[in-house]
C-alpha cells in the first residue's frame, strides 16, 4: 500500500502532508517529491529535509488545501515569487488581494529603481566633463527636459507642446 502522509522537516519545524491533497498540482515539485520523481535528503526521523523558510511553506500548504494562495503584506514580492518558482506552482491561485497587493509593490520598487538611475545619470555625465560641481547644472538640464513640473520655464514649454485639457498634465505629473 502507498505511503499516504507524507512527512517534511523544514529546519526542525515538521510538517506532514496527506499525499491526496497534492493533485491540486500535480507537476508541482512537492507532489514530485511525494511520488519520489525528485529525491530530498531524510532527516535522522526519516522526514525529507527542506532547507527552506516553514513560514513560507506554511501559506504553500494551505494552497494544497483551499486552493488560494495568499501570503500576509510584510511578505515580499520577490521573496513570494522565489517561493512559488521552486514549489514550481502557477501564479494562477494567488488572490486578488495578494496580486493588487503585490503589483503596488513591484511597482514601487520600479518606480524607486527609476528614481535611482534618473539621479545617478547626471552625476556619472557631471564626471566626465572638465567642469568640477557641474552635477548641479546637470540636474538641471536633466529635470528641465525630463520632469515638466520642475520649474515655470519647463511647464510652460511642455504647455506649448500639448493641446487643450492635456496642458494640466504637465503641472500635475
């Protein structure tokens, strides 16, 4: 008869897993690992060893069960995303919730990488010219062209170049 429980030690917090509930996804690497398709070391107990967070693994295992995939908000984007790509699981299941949550997140983090390039920019063009303390007029050219709200000369010349109710986009972004 089959092994229906199976049982995992992830750093010494153990769970065990009825077998039934992996068909849920069944070319996930925890159902490989149930069928024996992917080999884990055994603890000293004879529970697969998984050097992985049990925090995480806990909300992967209610998806076997429930079917939704939900992780707390102090969770990470990046951090979920690792955990979902080596369970090998689709994104499908994630709630609602999680991917509103989430798409802000990496938005943000999108946004800041911008912001960080955007301003080393004109620092790394400030180097490699003659003038010493140019960054500032660097910045200043760069914001004049790239950001219309920077200053009055910049939104009146990005005013002239738009049409009708599209003038306010200028003062407002």
């Amino acid at each position: 008869m089959a092994v229906t429980i199976l049982k995992l030690n992830f750093r010494g917090v153990y769970f065990e897993v009825d077998v039934n509930v992996l068909q849920r996804a069944p070319e996930s690497r925890l159902a490989n690992i149930a069928r024996g398709k992917e080999r884990v070391p055994m603890d000293n107990e004879g529970r697969h060893f998984i050097d992985r967070n049990p925090l995480y693994f806990h909300h992967i295992l209610n998806y076997y069960n429930s079917g939704r995939l939900e992780f707390p908000p102090q969770y990470s984007w990046e951090s979920i995303k690792n955990e979902i790509d080596f369970w090998q699981i689709d994104l499908n299941p994630l709630t609602k919730n999680s991917v509103l949550r989430y798409e802000k997140q990496k938005a943000a983090l999108e946004q800041a990488e911008f912001i960080n390039n955007y301003y080393s920019r004109y620092d790394l063009n400030a180097k490699g010219t003659i003038c010493r303390g140019c960054s500032d007029a660097f910045r200043g050219m760069y914001e004049f062209f790239d950001v219309p709200r920077s200053s009055i000369p910049a939104m009146e010349a990005c005013a002239l170049t738009k049409r009708g109710n599209a003038i306010a986009d200028c003062y407002l972004k």
